[in-house]
C-alpha cells in the first residue's frame, strides 16, 4: 500500500442486513486506497474495508445512487453502480 497520506476518524454509516448503522473509525489514506477499522480493546483495530480508489467517484448528493458523506454533501459510489 505504501506510505499513508493521511490519517484521521471518519463517522461512517453503512447499511447491514439489520439496518442501517455507523460508527466512528479509524481512516488511512493511501495513494490508491481508503483503509478503515474498527478499534479493539486495548490497542488494537479491526480492518474492516480497504477501499481501492479507482473504483469510486465523488458524485453530487441529489443523484440519487451512492451513499451521502455528511457534512461534505457529497456522495461516493462504486463506478460500476448501475
């Protein structure tokens, strides 16, 4: 993955069979990827999706497809949606 650009905690919602739910987690930015995790007891994380950047797009939020990222008002989606 190389070396992060940029680290930080993103308040992400995502849906699951038991609804829609969210949590902060812990976000590395990489040249071509989104890494986020989940943290554990003690120091530990859980990755839980890394998120090749060449697959997504930022599309405006009133489009109707993708998920909303708040307060950005922008919406990420996978380029092969249909």
């Amino acid at each position: 993955m190389g070396h992060a650009n940029l680290c930080g905690v993103l308040f992400v919602a995502y849906q699951t069979v038991y609804g829609l739910r969210g949590n902060y987690m812990l976000s590395i930015l990489f040249k071509s990827y989104l890494l986020l995790a989940l943290p554990k007891p003690g120091t530990r994380y859980e990755i839980v999706a890394i998120i090749g950047l060449g697959d997504v797009r930022v599309d405006k939020p009133d489009n109707g497809r993708g998920y909303l990222l708040w307060p950005l008002n922008k919406r990420i989606s996978k380029t092969d949606d249909v």
